[in-house]
C-alpha cells in the first residue's frame, strides 16, 4: 500500500506539471541532485504519513486546474459520510450548472442524475457541469460551496492555496485561484486516505452515463482524463489539471 501511494504521489505530479522523469521512492529520502525534475514545482510523499521524501520549490502559488476537483470529490464524500447525501440522491442541474464550459458531459438544465453518476463525470470525464450541480447540490450555491472549500483547505493546513470557484475553470493567479504542489498533495491525501473509495472511480479507464431529459434518454460515453489509467499498471489516479 505504502508503494502504491508514494507512486500515486509520483504520477499526480508528472500530470500537475511536465517531468522529465518519474522517480519511485519506498523509504528513502531523495537529493535535489539525484533526480532531474525540469518542471517549476514538485513534491514526493510518504502517503501513509504525509512525510515529504522529495520537494522542488513545494509552496510556489500556481494555477491548479481541474486538479481543483480534488477538494471538490472531498467535500462530496465527506457530505456522503455524514449522510447528507448518498449514492442514491438525486441532484438538479440547474440553468448555471449547464452552461459550463471546457470539460463537461453535456448536463442539460433541470436534467437530474444520482450522486453516484455525478461522481463519476467528475472523477472520469472531469466534468465540470457535474462539479457546479454537486457544489449547489451540498451547498445551495457554488459560492457558499467554495468558502467550504477554502475552509477545508485551512484546516488541511494548505497555507498556499485560495479557491475562487469548484472547478478550477478560467483560474489565474491574478483571479486569486491558487494553490503550491504541496497543498495539492494534502488534499490529495485527504481524499485517498479517507475516502479510499474515490479508487473506485479514479481507476476507470471508460464507462457511460445516460442522459435523462425531456427529449429522452441518451447514451454519454466518458474516458478518462489521466491516460496512464490505460497504459500504466498499478496506477489509481488521482486527477489530471
């Protein structure tokens, strides 16, 4: 388990920022001047306890993307635990949730869907109609959703990090959407340690949802955003920026 999740660590990495090469690490510490890492910022730890075996410039404020969704599938797991909601549920998309753009799944508006499919655009297809239904969903609104997040975020101690919205859409530094590759890597922890079965989703190579609208039911098909999923043995996500 230890291996799988310095590797998981590894490869989250390699997609948050390019490198030239992917070092694995069991217990032993690493130099700066045993790997070459061409990327601007990268960290390496210990999944079961948070040490850090590897770090290149670990709390520079950068643009995180879609790896965003991170905290958001937190957030939604944590309300599954709580039993504000479960896989069951049926989530609303509202007019706001649709008219998402970049990656999505084609939400239509008042279409509905259970917790359980929207996990999945989110965590497959890196769906970001999904992330605005399920943030309303838990919180009436993505505002609200999102001061849950930077909450969080200062409770995980990611003293590098400020959301503006659930889906890391449009993000700059100058928009005050940030956050540092060792931020990324507590939250990510977070979620894999205590929500162990986001792997249940993070591991999907392919799989389909179906629309359900006024015009009928339609098939989606969705594939994975993070190609090692498909060519790497071993990987289990966790998300693509």
């Amino acid at each position: 388990m230890k291996f799988r999740l310095t590797l998981f660590f590894v490869c989250l990495f390699a997609l948050v920022f390019p490198i030239s090469g992917i070092v694995l690490a069991e217990e032993k510490s690493v130099s700066g001047s045993a790997v070459d890492i061409s990327a601007v910022s990268a960290v390496l730890i210990e999944g079961s306890t948070g040490d850090i075996i590897y770090e290149k410039d670990k709390d520079k404020e950068l643009v995180p993307a879609s790896i965003t969704k991170i905290m958001t599938l937190t957030l939604i797991f944590e309300a599954l635990d709580n039993g504000k909601l479960t896989l069951e549920t049926p989530v609303s998309v509202s007019e706001y949730a649709a008219s998402m753009g970049g990656s999505q799944v084609f939400l239509e508006p008042n279409e509905t869907q259970t917790v359980d499919t929207m996990i999945k655009c989110i965590s497959i297809a890196s769906a970001n109609d999904a992330a605005v239904a399920m943030a309303e969903k838990i919180a009436g609104s993505e505002e609200a959703f999102v001061k849950k997040m930077n909450e969080k975020a200062v409770a995980l101690g990611m003293k590098h990090t400020q959301f503006k919205n659930c889906t890391g859409l449009d993000d700059n530094i100058e928009s005050g959407h940030f956050s540092s590759a060792y931020d990324v890597a507590l939250m990510s922890r977070e979620l894999i340690t205590k929500h162990p079965e986001i792997s249940n989703y993070s591991t999907v190579w392919m799989d389909t949802i179906i629309h359900k609208t006024k015009k009928g039911e339609s098939e989606f098909g969705l594939t994975n955003t993070n190609k090692l999923v498909r060519f790497y043995d071993g990987i289990t996500g966790l998300k693509t920026g």
